[in-house]
C-alpha cells in the first residue's frame, strides 16, 4: 500500500512531518502554537502494533509511538506507559497530549492485545497513565480541555461493559451514575473547560424489543442530568457542549435507522429542524460540534438524498447582517410542518410553548447547495 505521511498544510502549501523511522505516521490535532500531535512508526518490529492493527486490520507492522511536532524541535517521540506503542488523540494550547498507550506487551486472553491505559503526557513531566476502571482496554479518549482533564471511555473487569470516564486532574471518575444504568454501557464524548462533560449512557427503560434506551447525558459538578430524546427518536447521544452549556448531538430510534439532530440548553431538547427556516429543504440528522457564539456543525440530507454538511448560524442580535436570515417569529406547528420529512414524520410531535420562542431561528446564507467558491 502507498505510505502515508503526517502533513502541516499553511499558507497555501504542504510540509511533510516525517516519521520516527518507520514508513507511515497521520497527525491528529493541532493547537493555536502550532503544535501537532499524532502518531509515527519507528523501525521496531511489533506484533501488537496500533496502526497497523486500525488501519489495516492486521498486526506484525512496526511501533505505533505518540508524537509531538513543533516547527523548533521538529517530531518528539512522547514515550509510552511501558509497552510498545502509544496512541494520542488530541492536544490543548497547553501543549498536553491525550490518548491511550500500551502498558505492557503481554496479551489478554479477553482481547489478544496488551493491557492499554488513557495518559495525559506534559512536557517536563512525561507521560501520566490515568489508570483503568477494572477492564484491559481503554475504549476512547475522547476530550481534553485547558485545564488537563480527559474524557473518553473505559472497559470494565471482563472487558465487556463500557463506562464514560473522567480525569479530573487528580483522580479517574467512573461518570456511569444514577439516572443512568451502572450495568449498561456509556461513553463521555467532550469536556468544556468549566469541567462540565457531556456523552451517552444507558438507562433501565426499555426500548420497544431492542433491549434498553440510550440517553444524553451532562455531568457537571457531580449531578449526572438526563438529556432526554425527541419524540418518535426515545434514544439520544450528546456530542458536543460549548462555555454556556449549549449541547449538540443526535436523537435516534431503538434500531438507530432514523437519527435527527438536537439542540439542548437551559434543561430542554429541540429538534434543530424546527430552528431552520422552513424553506431550507434539509432535514439534519447528525450535529456535531457548537461554538462558543452558537455556531453548529451538522450532517443533512437533501431532498435528492445526498448528504451535505452544513453550518448553522444563528440569527440573533451576536451575528448582524446575516445572509438569507429571518429572525421573524413563525407558529410552532407551521415551522414543523415545513421540516423536510426524510427519515421521520415530523407531524408526529409538536414543540413545548417554551421552545417556540426558538422557531426560525438559524439560517442558511444563501440558498445554492452546489459548489461555491
């Protein structure tokens, strides 16, 4: 197969970061210093190797290390937490580096693979293992904010169940807490830098004959909230949480064949159809990221079927002179209507009087969907 290399593209042109010797590294993340993390082969043989084991789907490939690049000192192996590879996930403006790495080279007879712990590397002090919550296998890492906490997802003793975790800076937190079902399964997919941590957990409600419901959930403070789920769409994953608690994610039926992207704050959740305008023809199913200012990333489907991604910006007095923005109030049941019925019947719920005030509240800038410059 082609190599694949680690670039820096600035400026109108690419760089090539290299590697640690081997043949093949990516980079995962950059900061505002013009840091970047991500991982590089070096010539070690390795059974167990990362890269070889995700990307390819087979191992005996070479160590997969942690990698840090800056344009002083170039790329810096960041070390392990004791066995062969390290896999990092994302970096701040700190200059910490999350992710998972091995902590030995013995395989589990659960996995086949060694034991892997989350790490919080800092430079002077190297790379911290995070510690485990019973299981061999950390499922993800998933968030890091300025203040050097990580979320992610850990396995449990027998390496079956999976709970959402926590480092707060000074010990692991097992986020998997009433409301929420201790023997079902979760995952915590970001971190806001006031600590407040958002993700998806199980719940012991049932979900038609597919087994249990998967809600939303913010931890924050220490009180796990229930995010809830949209009408005819009872499960729910929350993605992402911005500085005011504003959350993103998608809501789905109980065989996750007809997701629709939500909006949650101020303790209620809308479907983000019902904040376009309705002229938009597109039905969003997957919002992932929000701003500070409200700006959502999303997925929608056009009325052909093809998928887009789209930026949500709000009409409101924080962004003026919006193109094709109408902050005019619109019916509530008018608005819904207007949804562009792809995967759901939009008929089939109504708004709370407390959201109507939200109606029409993104737009579009501008109405084409085909390229532009």
């Amino acid at each position: 197969l082609p190599e694949v290399r680690a670039v820096l593209w600035k400026d109108g042109s690419i760089q090539d970061l290299g590697t640690l010797g081997g043949s093949e590294s990516f980079a995962q993340a950059i900061n505002d210093r013009g840091q970047i993390t991500g991982l590089a082969l070096n010539g070690v043989p390795d059974p167990y190797s990362y890269y070889y084991r995700f990307l390819y789907g087979f191992s005996n490939g070479t160590q997969t290390r942690a990698f840090l690049w800056d344009e002083d000192e170039g790329m810096q192996d960041l070390g392990t937490l004791g066995g062969p590879d390290a896999f990092p996930s994302l970096i701040n403006h700190h200059g910490q580096v999350a992710g998972y790495s091995y902590t030995n080279s013995t395989p589990n007879l659960s996995t086949g693979f060694p034991t892997y712990h989350p790490f919080l590397w800092e430079k002077g002090k190297g790379m911290k293992d995070l510690g485990d919550l019973g299981g061999t296998s950390t499922a993800s890492v998933n968030g890091l904010n300025e203040r050097g906490e990580v979320v992610g997802g850990l396995l449990l003793q027998g390496d079956v169940l999976n709970h959402p975790f926590l480092w707060d800076g000074e010990k692991l937190i097992d986020l998997m807490v009433p409301p929420f079902d201790p023997s079902g399964n979760g995952e915590a997919r970001w971190i806001n830098e006031a600590g407040d941590v958002i993700g998806g957990a199980g719940l012991p409600l049932p979900c038609d004959s597919d087994g249990l419901q998967t809600h939303g959930f913010l931890w924050s403070n220490g009180m796990m909230t229930d995010l809830g789920g949209l009408p005819a769409t009872p499960n729910s994953e929350a993605q992402f949480i911005n500085s005011s608690k504003q959350i993103v994610g998608e809501s789905f039926t109980c065989d996750f064949s007809a997701p629709v992207a939500f909006l949650w704050e101020n303790g209620s959740i809308v479907d983000l159809n019902a904040l376009i305008s309705g002229n938009s023809q597109v039905f969003l199913y997957w919002s992932t990221f929000i701003s500070d200012s409200g700006e959502i990333a999303a997925y929608g489907l056009l009325g052909n079927g093809d998928t887009h991604a789209f930026l949500l910006i709000p009409c409101d007095e924080n962004h003026p002179d919006i193109e094709g923005c109408d902050s005019s109030m619109v019916d509530a049941d008018t608005a819904v209507s207007q949804t562009t019925p792809v995967l759901r019947n939009p008929s089939s719920r109504t708004l709370p009087q407390s959201l109507m005030r939200r109606m029409n509240r993104y737009g579009f800038p501008g109405l084409a969907f085909g390229p532009r410059n």
